[in-house]
C-alpha cells in the first residue's frame, strides 16, 4: 500500500481554451493523455477528478466524481476521500492543463511532505501553484468546513494549514505553466517543437 496516492484534477468547464480542457489537444495529444502519461510514470495510484464521467468517457483510467462544490475545490475534496479509502497518507494533486511538470516532483514531494503532517505546495518564480501541491489526508475535515463556508480558494484551503513551499527553477521555461486560452496552447507547441530540436542537437 502506497502512503502517498495522485488524483489529476480534470473537472473545470475550460471556457476560456474553446470548453473540454482535458480533451484540448497539445501536438495532436490530448492534455489528459499527457498528464495520465506522466502520473503512470511515477508508480503512484492514481485517478482522475472529473465533474461527470462522461467528460472523457474514452478514457481507461480510475474515475472519482468532484464533490458537489464549485471550483478546483470539489477535485481536492473527492481527492481526499479517495485517498482515505485507499488507506493513503497524503494526496498529491495534479492539473490536467500543465504539460511540463517537473520528472522529479513526486519524489521531492515525498521527502518534504513525510511524516504527511502539513500541505506542501510547488512554487516558482515567486508564484504558488495550489494545483500542485501534496495534501495530507488528515485535511479532509478542516477543508469540508472551509467549504461549508462558501469558500472556494485552493490557495485559502493552503492557509488553514502550517503549509510548506518546494521550489523549482524557471530558468529554461516555467515546468508549471499552465494552458488556459487558444495562445497557451499554441505558446505551448512552440517550447515542444523547441526542446525536440534541442534533444535532437544533443545526440548528434
């Protein structure tokens, strides 16, 4: 049994990208087959956070319902529930929109997060990424009463905790960009195409 499990939150209507955010397609890729890829390669169980399960029907993986509160929010409760059900210490959550997530986020989560007593959450240049952010499943309770207050805010959430902050370098390209409009996909393909021709050079 794992002490940590990994939900991909992938139930936001995406409104501002043309609608179906997890089925927008990155270089003829779905963004949830690139986020699923990623998620298989850390051996965590994992599962998908969606608003209904139709939303990506054609998807073979584990799906969890948000719970019935608006926003990123009812991902991370759902998260949290699947989590305990599993038996696991802490949720790590992943966006399905953020196509260049650091290979070694999982394992520095892991090592910060232990003894899974406090949120961790990614940062970068100067900017906190909620969405990712490692969850002890002891917050289910205190984030079901924040909710029950009309609160919304994946980042509010993070303050009623004693929350830690792990940092990546944005020095080549932010690895927590996220695609929310037509030009960050369009943003997004040219750093592809871009690192594709640099891996190329690199074995010449």
């Amino acid at each position: 049994m794992s002490d940590i499990v990994l939900v991909i939150l992938a139930g936001g209507a995406g409104r501002r990208i043309g609608g179906n955010k997890p089925g927008q397609r990155l270089d003829g890729q779905r963004l949830i087959d690139i986020t699923k890829s990623y998620s298989q390669q850390t051996h965590l169980p994992y599962a998908i956070a969606v608003r209904s399960y139709g939303q990506i029907a054609d998807l073979d993986a584990p799906k969890i319902l948000d719970a019935d509160i608006e926003g990123p929010l009812g991902g991370l409760v759902s998260a949290l529930e699947w989590g305990a059900r599993q038996g696991a210490k802490a949720v790590l959550t992943l966006p399905c929109d953020m196509p260049f997530l650091p290979r070694d986020l999982p394992a520095r989560f892991k090592r910060a997060g232990a003894p899974f007593e406090h949120p961790v959450v990614a940062t970068s240049g100067g900017r906190v990424h909620p969405v990712c952010a490692l969850w002890p499943v002891s917050c289910l309770g205190a984030i079901r009463r924040f909710a029950a207050l009309g609160r919304r805010s994946l980042t509010g959430a993070l303050e009623l905790f004693e929350t830690r902050t792990m940092d990546w370098p944005d020095t080549d390209g932010d690895p927590f960009m996220n695609l929310n409009t037509r030009d960050d996909l369009k943003h997004a393909e040219s750093l592809r195409r871009r690192d594709a021709v640099t891996a190329m050079d690199g074995v010449r």
